[in-house]
C-alpha cells in the first residue's frame, strides 16, 4: 500500500504535490467534518452518460489533451477523482473559461468535503480582490448591532461542536465575520462558511455571496428583491402546480409564510448540514436559479401530503417534517430539482410584472398617505370647531344672562324711583300736619311716629335693596366690552371654518369614492393577468 501510494506521488508533479499539502493543512483546521472520503468513493463524480458533458466535449476540441483526457475509472478509483479535482481548482482559470458547462456538470454530481472550500474561494473569486487583507482592520472597527449578534449567536447551529461553547472559539469567529454588516438570518450562511475555512477566507466568501450573487439585496429594508423572489415563486406555483397553489390559496396560506427562509438563509436553517453544504456548492455554481429549482422541487415532491393538511399544519409540516424525511436521502430532491425546466426570460418577464405592480402600490400607498394626513387634518379642525362652538355656547349663554340681569336691574331702578316719590309724599304730608291743635297733634304725632318708623324700616329695606342692584348693575357694566366684540368675532370664524371642514370632507369622500373605484379596476386586472394561461 505504502508503494503504490509512493508510486502515485512520484507520478505527481511538484505543484499537485504542494497542493495535496495545502488540502490536509486545511483539512486539520475543519473542526468538523461533514463527509467521509469513503462515502466519495462510493459516488462517482462524472456521470459518462451526460448530455451536457458529451456535448461539451464535442465543442472543445481546441482544449488540450491533458484536459480532454480528465476521466474517472468505472470503479470510481478515489486517487483518479483527486486527480480531477486537484487539477480544477490547481487550474481554475483555464477550466473556467473553456469548460464551465462541464465544471457545472461536475458540481451537481458532488463535490469532495476536502476540495469544498477550495472550491467556495475558486467560485467566488476572492483571490481577485482585496477584502482578504481588509478584514484584520475591519475585524477591529465596533458594531452597532453587537447586543443583536451576541443574541442571535446562541440560537446559530447551537448543537454544532464549534458553536455549542459559549463565548468559544466558534462564536467568537462567528461574531468576527458578521460584526461588519449585520443582518438577522446572515449568522447561518456565515457559520457553515466558517465549519470550512478560516475567519478571513469566510468573510471574503461571504462578501462574495452578498455582492456577486445579489443576496445583499434580500436584506434591504424594502424587502424589494426578496418580494420579487416570493412573486416568481407563486407564479411558477400556479403554473406547474396548479393544484397545491388553489389549495394554497384556499387556505390563505401565503408564499412568504414558509418561502423566505429558503432565500434569505439559502436553506441553511431548513437543511441539514450535507445538504445545506450541497445546496451551497449548487447556489455558488448556479446562483439563485438553484434555489428556485429546488424549491419547486421541493413542493413537487410533497405535494400530495400538503394537500391534506390545514394552513398551520403545513407550517408544521415545513418545520419539522420536511427536515426529517430529507435528512438521510438527499439526493432525489437535487437530482428531481435539475430536471425542472427552468426559463430564464419568463422570469425576467415576471421581474417586469412585478416591478409594475410595486410602482402602482407605491403610488397607491403615497395617495392613501395623503388622505390619511388630509383626514387627520380635517380631524384636527373638527375638534377645533367643536372647541370653538362650545365656547361660542358659553358666550351666548353668557350674553343671555346679560340680557336678564339688565333687565332685572331696570325694573328695581324703577320700583327704587316709586319709593322715592312715596317717601317724598309721606314727608309733605307730616310737614302739613304740623299746624293741627295739641290734642290732634299727639295723635296725630304717635301715629305719625309709628308711621315713619315703619316707613324708615321699609327705607332701610329698600336702600339696601338698592344698594344690592347697584353693585350688580355696576359688575354687569363692568364685563369688558372688547371680550364681548372677541367673542362674537370668533364666533363668525368658527361659522366660516365650519363651512369650510363641510367642503373639505365633501371633497375627501368624493376621492375616496374615485379611489375605491379605480382600486376596483385594479384588483380586477390583476386577477384577469394572473388568470391567463
């Protein structure tokens, strides 16, 4: 064994050689290995019987021999795959420029766990820029979402050995690569990046994935890509599942409520980890494409069961079942996936729809927010006006005692002016009686007497009822008249406001009523666009 292993090596040149040294090096620095070379040996990576690769082969006859020659023993000899796959990612460039319909061909036939890194960092081009070297300064620089991250860090792949320990070396890591732009659901991207290679190596990838394959775009606080993503899903739903999307729609269960996950996480947290590592490989080679394949692959393949259950037990469904009958078989949902006959312009026809359909709710929206705003102004004003006609209430209450009291006040002016003639009488009439004999005269003097006291008791009664009116008749005259001229001035205003809240709503709900209508047309255009073949 020890000679044919020498007996290879020395077939080898000194470059495939360095290469080998590099992958065990980066081999010791995985924490965790997710596939046995055994179980490579037991999967041939070329399948011979390929469309693709024999029409590839057709067309470059121009390549070299020593790539024209690039085959796998029938047996699926494990040193002729390393072979394969030592010289691709030892040549990439080359590969990728003259054979990358085959180099696609390989991928979805497997990738070795050793060469999977090496083929992340080849697919992504990071050895073309610079992020590699700008992440130590950028590792250094704080985060505004650091309570976020250490929060969300826990709940990333928490049964992973590298990640279980609290504040280890995975977390730590962890924290490093996605302190720089965070965004929640990126932890688990960049945790399975980082079960493959080093902290700067995973950060470059990982820019790679948010710039180069348009995930940077799903995070957005319009959620504009990631909505385009659920609209194409539901209409390839609807065209080659027609059954589940009426069952779908039955049951009001909407595409996002189980779908975005798959795009925002790259079915990282739906997976296990083989194949949310094959689903990488798959994503990287392919793009988004891949993820559309294997989502209505998915939905194909459960079809018959989600047609049976309710809205929330298909969220269990999705959670929890999907997972576990996926976990050991793999394998048929990627290769049902490559099967699906995927069409580029359709989808760029969809991407248009959609973008059309966002413009029209946006212009919706802002009218809406405008009415909203109108209304709530129009609120304001009514609340005003219903402050200023109470208070117009008071005043005209006010006035109205006004009106009693004077009129109170003139008729004790007069009674006081009867009193007065009276007593001025009673005085005549006792200076008379003065000149009448003593007998008379003392008569006359005792009833006299008893009749000015009675009528100085009346007096005194009456001046001080006069008194009384006075002061009131004083305080009523002494009510400002320039509140009385304020009062009735802003009574007139809130009489024009009220007319003028009384146009504004009448012209409100005739908007609205248009908008209703035109809302109307709408919904049934859209429905007849959705309806059509």
């Amino acid at each position: 064994m020890i000679q044919s292993q020498d007996a290879y090596l020395s077939g080898m040149t000194n470059e495939e050689i360095e290469l080998l040294k590099k992958l065990e090096e980066e081999n010791r620095r995985i924490a965790y290995d997710l596939k046995s070379p055994s179980s490579v040996i037991l999967n041939p990576i070329v399948n011979a019987c390929s469309p693709e690769l024999h029409n590839e082969q057709g067309r470059e006859d121009s390549i070299s021999s020593d790539l024209n020659n690039l085959t796998i023993d029938s047996d699926g000899n494990l040193e002729n795959e390393w072979v394969i796959w030592n010289k691709l990612v030892n040549n990439w460039p080359v590969y990728m420029k003259k054979k990358s319909i085959w180099i696609k061909d390989l991928i979805r036939h497997g990738v070795p766990v050793h060469f999977r890194p090496l083929l992340w960092q080849c697919l992504t081009k990071i050895d073309t820029t610079n992020v590699k070297q700008n992440y130590v300064g950028l590792m250094k620089m704080s985060s505004p979402c650091e309570k976020a991250i250490q929060r969300d860090i826990t709940r990333t792949y928490p049964e992973h050995q590298f990640f279980k320990e609290k504040n280890g070396p995975g977390q730590e890591s962890l924290f490093n690569v996605i302190k720089v732009g965070y965004c929640q659901g990126i932890g688990f991207i960049a945790g399975l990046l980082l079960m493959h290679m080093p902290e700067e190596e995973a950060f470059a990838v990982l820019v790679s994935i948010m710039q180069d394959y348009t995930m940077r775009e799903m995070y957005k606080p319009d959620m504009y890509h990631l909505g385009l993503c659920m609209y194409q899903l539901e209409c390839l739903i609807q065209e080659y599942l027609p059954d589940l999307y009426r069952h779908f729609q039955a049951e009001n269960f909407h595409t996002s409520m189980y779908a975005s996950s798959w795009f925002l996480t790259i079915f990282t947290t739906q997976f296990s980890l083989n194949m949310a590592c094959r689903t990488i490989d798959l994503f990287l080679s392919e793009g988004m494409e891949m993820i559309f394949r294997i989502s209505i692959a998915l939905l194909e393949i459960h079809q018959d069961e989600l047609m049976l259950l309710s809205m929330e037990d298909m969220l269990k469904y999705f959670q929890k079942e999907i997972p576990i009958k996926h976990a050991t078989d793999h394998e048929s949902l990627f290769q049902h996936a490559f099967t699906f006959e995927y069409n580029g312009k359709k989808m760029k026809k969809l991407e248009k729809e959609y973008t059309a359909i966002r413009k029209e709710e946006q212009e919706e929206q802002i009218e809406i927010r405008i009415l909203r705003n109108e209304n709530r102004f129009l609120k304001q004003r009514v609340e005003n006006l219903e402050k200023s006609l109470t208070l117009a209430n008071r005043l005209i209450e006010g006035q109205v005692l006004n009106a009693q009291y004077a009129e109170e006040s003139y008729q004790l002016k007069r009674e006081n002016c009867n009193f007065k003639k009276q007593i001025e009488e009673l005085n005549y009439l006792i200076n008379n009686n003065n000149n009448h004999d003593s007998n008379n005269q003392t008569k006359n003097i005792n009833s006299s007497d008893f009749f000015v006291e009675s009528n100085d008791n009346e007096l005194e009664i009456l001046q001080e009822t006069v008194d009384r009116l006075s002061d009131e008749n004083r305080r009523l005259q002494s009510t400002p008249n320039s509140e009385l001229a304020s009062l009735q001035e802003e009574l007139t205003l809130v009489k024009m406001r009220d007319a003028e809240a009384q146009v504004n709503l009448n012209e409100l709900r005739q908007r609205i009523a248009d908008l209703n209508r035109e809302w109307q047309l709408h919904d049934s255009t859209c429905i007849n666009i959705k309806t059509k073949p």
